[in-house]
C-alpha cells in the first residue's frame, strides 16, 4: 500500500492519501480530541500519536493537525503514515457502529426553511457542493454550511479539515467563497466563519 502525502496552505497540517476510499463522497468527520475519536479506531491511533491536535476524514483522503508549539512533521509523519497504513491492511472499517451518526460540525442544519428562504439556502448549499467544496478538498479541507440569517443576509459556514485554523482560510473565506455566494445568490451580504 502505498500512501501520498502533500502539504496544505495551513503548515499545521499534512494530507494523507490512501489510495482508497476514506469515507466516500456523501461524509466527512471531523475529530477534535480522543475523546470523540473514539468513533473510529484508526481516529483513536492517530491519536495516541504525540503531537497530534485534529484530525479530519474526506471521501478519500484524511488530514491530521499538529500541535503547533509540537513536534515537527518530520517526527510526525512516520508514525502517522503507520498508523493508517495498519488500520487500511487490517480491514476494519473506519467507523465503529457507534461513531457513524455524526461528528464534530458534521455540517447537517437543522433550521426548516421555507418559501423563498428554502430556494436561497438550496442554492447556498448547491454553489458550496458543487464549485466550493471540491477545490477546498483538494488543499485538505471542506466548508460546510451552517446557516443562512435571512434578516442581515449572512451565510455562516463551518471550516473544517486544514481549513479549520488556516492562515489563509479568512482569505479563502472572504475573497473566494464570499465573492462567489454574492455574485451567484444577490440576497446573500456577507459570509462568516462560525466554530
């Protein structure tokens, strides 16, 4: 098995490739700690790694952030690189029973929408879908949606994987995803990030 690994726009964190499917196209999970790592064994072996602060599931790659006043990647890297290439060759699936109901920010709103506000969210949601989300993927990140305040005109958006905490994320934010939900969705003002 071989695995790739490439840098992100955030030096805290390194993206892994497997080669194979992670979680597929329609999830992704976002771990913050051990604690809720525990829905994954291969979530929970990162975990045991010194140094290792977060740590993301794509549709098939993963990304791990390191502690920033941490080991560097060259310390890091290896056992990492172990760690998934175990979990892959053992077969075992890379959610417990348990874990598969959602994660940290699993981006799912919970807000019911009607009318016109229905048609604007769905829109939201549809630009971040299909244009937003697969280029971030590819620098090891996702933006999810979070909400829609139909009274200012904010979209507030979850950043997740090397987005979450990027030097460049409140750029990405606002000079990219904010300038192509306004020109494409004229009721939306502005975009936040919300944690």
């Amino acid at each position: 098995m071989f695995i790739q690994t490439e840098t992100t726009p955030n030096p805290d964190v390194l993206k892994f490739i497997p080669g194979r499917e992670v979680l597929g196209e329609a999830e992704s999970r976002e771990f913050g700690d051990a604690e809720t790592a525990e829905a994954s064994a291969l979530a929970t072996a990162i975990f045991e790694i010194e140094g290792v602060r977060r740590v993301y599931f794509g549709s098939d790659f993963l990304t791990v952030t390191r502690q920033a006043d941490g080991l560097g990647w060259p310390q890091l890297k290896a056992p990492i690189l172990a760690a998934i290439m175990e979990h892959f060759t053992s077969g075992a699936p890379i959610l417990r029973e348990a874990g598969r109901a959602g994660g940290v920010g699993d981006g799912h709103d919970t807000t019911v929408y009607e009318g016109d506000a229905a048609q604007i969210v769905a829109e939201i949601k549809d630009l971040l879908d299909t244009r937003i989300r697969p280029a971030v993927a590819q620098d090891g990140g996702d933006i999810t949606f979070d909400r829609w305040d139909e009274q200012s005109g904010i979209v507030f958006l979850h950043m997740r994987g090397a987005c979450s905490g990027c030097p460049s994320s409140s750029a990405t934010l606002k000079a990219g995803v904010e300038n192509m939900l306004k020109h494409y969705v004229p009721e939306v003002t502005g975009v936040e990030q919300t944690l």
